[in-house]
C-alpha cells in the first residue's frame, strides 16, 4: 500500500486545506510506483494497464458440458437483456419440437406488453399513494422510474401467461425496440403527467370511477405511442416452417396463447427463483420480495428464496448437466473484458495500479451501493474438475461481433462467488426441507433495495 505524505493535523471543520493538498502531492509525487503508473494510465485504458495476463492465458474455453450449438441474439441498445435470455431458453426447446437450426422468439412482442403492463402497474402504484407527499421517497421512487427496460423472470412469466408469444417473424424488431431510449424518455414524459393528473383528481375527492376514467384515457395515449414505435402486437398469426431437414408444416391460424403452450417445453410455471444474497438482514432459507416490483396487475409477483452459495452453484450446475440452460441475473460489468469474453474475480489488478487494495466483500458491496444486479444471461454449460465447478459457458445476448468467443463468455468460478445474485430453476431440484419455504410470507425489502435492481 502507498504511504502518503499526510500533515499532522487537518481541518475540524471538515475543510480540506491548503497544507493537506501539498501534502497529498509530494506523496505522490515521491512515488516512484505511483509515476509510473500514472505514466501508463494516462497513455492506456487503466483495465489494459491492470489486466492479469496469467489469468487470461489460464482460462480455457472448453467445458465439459456444452448444451449451445446456436448463434446468440442482440438486445443492441436496449434493456432488455432479462426478455432475451427467457426467450433464449425457450427457444431450445422450440428449435428441437421445429426441428430448426435457427429460430427466434419476437423479444419486441414481449417487450411492447412489458411496457403497457408496467405503464398501467406504475399508474396504479401512484393511485395507491396519491395521499403521501411527492417527496415521499417511495413517491419519488416510483417518479424517478416509471417505466424501465430491465425486469425479472416472475415478471416475464407474467407476460407469458398473459400474453402468450410469437415467432420473431411476426412482430419484427424496430429502430425503437433496438434503441429504447427515446421511446423512454417520452414514455416517461406521458406517464408523469399521467401521475400529476391523476393525484390532482383524487386530491380534489375524484370518484373512483371517475379515477379509473382518467388511469384509462392516459393508457389510451401509451398504446399509441408504443404502437407508433413497436408496431401493434398480433391477435392471431399463421404460422408455417420449413425444418432443417427440408420438411415443409404447417400449423395454420394460431392465437400468442396457442403458440406457447405448443412450443414452449420448459414447465416455466414451475420455476422459482433463488438469489444469493449475504447481508446479514438477509437470513438464508427465507423468501423476499421488493416492495412496488411488478409489471402485470394481480399477477405473480416477485419472490426470492435466499440460498448459500454453495446450493446456488449445485442446482446450476446439476440443470445444465441434466441438458437444460439456466436464466441467471448477475453484476455483469466489474472484472469483465467484453472483447475476451472473460469474467474472473481477479482479472484486473488494480490494487498493483494505484497501490491501494479493495476489500469489501460481497454483503458489504451490497450495502454500500457497489454492487447490485445488473444484467440477465443464459448458462449454458459448465466445466466440471473433481466434482468441483472450475468455470461456467455464459449466452449473452449483445451479439457475435466483438463480444466475446461469437457472442458466448466464459465465466471463471471465482467470479461466481463474487457477482452472482440469481438464477431461475425449478422447484424440484430443490432439498425438500426447502421447497417450503415458498408457503411463508415473504420478507418485504424497500422498491429500492438492489434484490429488485434488474427490473430497473
């Protein structure tokens, strides 16, 4: 660790001194290290500068089982990363039924619903607390973010069964869908406003019907705007293949509904999610849910069952064994290089750059704000040495080009430790003495907890 030159005595008053700051630079400046340094950081990337090379040309891409033998999907400048991977596990599935090679689930379908469903959740949500002061922090809250991209598997499934799914080939992407961000930003606008009506109507004793008048004619204009940039859902579409093999089928005039109860295989409505979260106000063997999280009014909500490390590694890697991919939410960016393709606990050394080392561990991250969930994948194989997981095969869904080994990373298993959060498996491969533990009444963390992060 550096030394630096500190003076004896620094400001009560919490003001930063003159003498403080010369002391600050003639450490520095006697710092041999720290000039060096600052020589290649100014010149470089710092990651470039910091980057372990012996833990680069260790990392192999060989697993033991490999389930993909696909091309992985773009989400391109979306938050849709939690749709893509959802339907990415669907899709293996669907392209066996199909006998197809290649084939997408419409993620621009699911995503126009997500964003209409949430629209009317958010409206509701202020309807519920129009009698708390704007500067109510879950007010303020539910203002900041009325209508993000990023979501949760239970919220996924909500759509699902409400909504049902199609084929990419009829609700195709669109400039918007591919870069939400303008979208957003009007929807934003439009349901602000929709909040600043509706809680001057129930301020001025507004009827509850007169209420849900109001909530339906605001509705009425974000089912314009996203059909203007989504396009408009299908009710109803023809669906005909020709498989890998040259066999031409044909199912006919199908509903969303009819689709996915055909060709969605996995049983989803078995699913559960398991989170691993190690802050001490968060026991193991209990489920949570976060306050306000949602998409779909009366539908599933959002619940985590809180697991060891040690069982969130087993059921993930005994699913990809018994051939199945797994969805998982993560902190994707820290000890990441993109272009590699490669996450490891200690990928960059950045202690040996600025001579300081970091040492917060994960529950302290979480309390601090350092970490939180920020993208959702697909596991899709493992490497397995003595019974021990080593690293873990990860479909992303930022596309071939430039990320990665054609899209796909590599996970070493110390990485596991320190930013996975979650994945959605299926009830079963569960230990008994847990599956119960879904009959409790969940935990109730604050809308702005980061267990709810991925939604945002």
């Amino acid at each position: 660790m550096t030394t630096l030159n500190t003076p004896s005595a620094v400001a009560p008053s919490g003001e930063l001194t003159m003498d403080q700051i010369a002391a600050f630079r003639s450490g520095f400046d006697g710092d041999r290290s720290a000039r060096i340094a600052q020589n290649a950081v100014t010149a470089n990337d710092v990651n470039s500068v910091a980057m372990a090379r012996e833990v680069v040309t260790g990392s192999d891409a060989s697993f033991s089982t490999r389930l993909d033998d696909w091309s992985v999907t773009n989400q391109k400048r979306s938050g849709r990363c939690w749709l893509f991977a959802a339907l990415n596990l669907f899709r293996v599935g669907a392209m066996r039924k199909m006998n197809l090679s290649k084939f997408e689930f419409s993620q621009n379908y699911m995503f126009f619903w997500d964003k209409f469903e949430r629209a009317n959740y958010f409206l509701c949500q202020i309807i519920d607390t129009a009698d708390r002061d704007p500067d109510d922090r879950t007010v303020s809250f539910l203002l900041d973010g009325p209508i993000d991209d990023g979501g949760q598997w239970n919220m996924f499934m909500n759509l699902v069964r409400k909504h049902g799914v199609v084929p990419q080939a009829c609700m195709p992407e669109t400039h918007s869908s591919s870069n939400s961000g303008r979208m957003n930003s009007i929807l934003r606008h439009k349901l602000r406003e929709g909040a600043m009506r509706l809680r001057a109507s129930l301020a001025a004793g507004a009827s509850a019907e007169a209420v849900a008048a109001e909530r339906n004619a605001i509705l009425a204009v974000i089912w314009r705007i996203l059909c203007v940039h989504l396009g408009t859902p299908p009710e109803r579409f023809d669906w005909q293949w020709m498989d890998k093999d040259k066999a031409f089928h044909r199912d006919g005039e199908m509903t969303p509904l009819q689709f996915a109860e055909k060709y969605i295989e996995v049983p989803a409505n078995d699913f559960v999610c398991l989170v691993h979260d190690p802050r001490p106000t968060s026991p193991f063997g209990r489920t949570f849910t976060v306050d306000r999280l949602g998409n779909v009014m009366d539908g599933e909500p959002v619940v985590y069952l809180n697991v060891e490390m040690d069982l969130l590694k087993r059921i993930t890697r005994e699913v990809l064994e018994s051939g199945e991919p797994v969805w998982f939410g993560c902190d994707v960016g820290p000890q990441m290089d993109r272009q590699l393709g490669l996450w490891d606990k200690d990928l960059f050394r950045y202690e040996d750059v600025y001579g300081e080392p970091f040492t917060m561990d994960k529950a302290q991250r979480l309390i601090h704000h350092q970490t939180l969930m920020t993208h959702a994948m697909l596991f899709t194989g493992v490497d397995v040495v003595d019974g021990a997981p080593r690293r873990w095969r990860v479909e992303n869904s930022w596309g071939a080009d430039k990320s990665g080994r054609d899209g796909y990373y590599t996970m070493n298993d110390s990485w596991f430790d320190e930013y996975m959060f979650e994945i959605a498996a299926r009830k079963s491969a569960l230990p008994e003495a847990l599956q119960g533990a879904f009959e409790q009444d969940p935990i109730v963390l604050p809308a702005w907890d980061p267990m709810g992060s991925l939604a945002r």
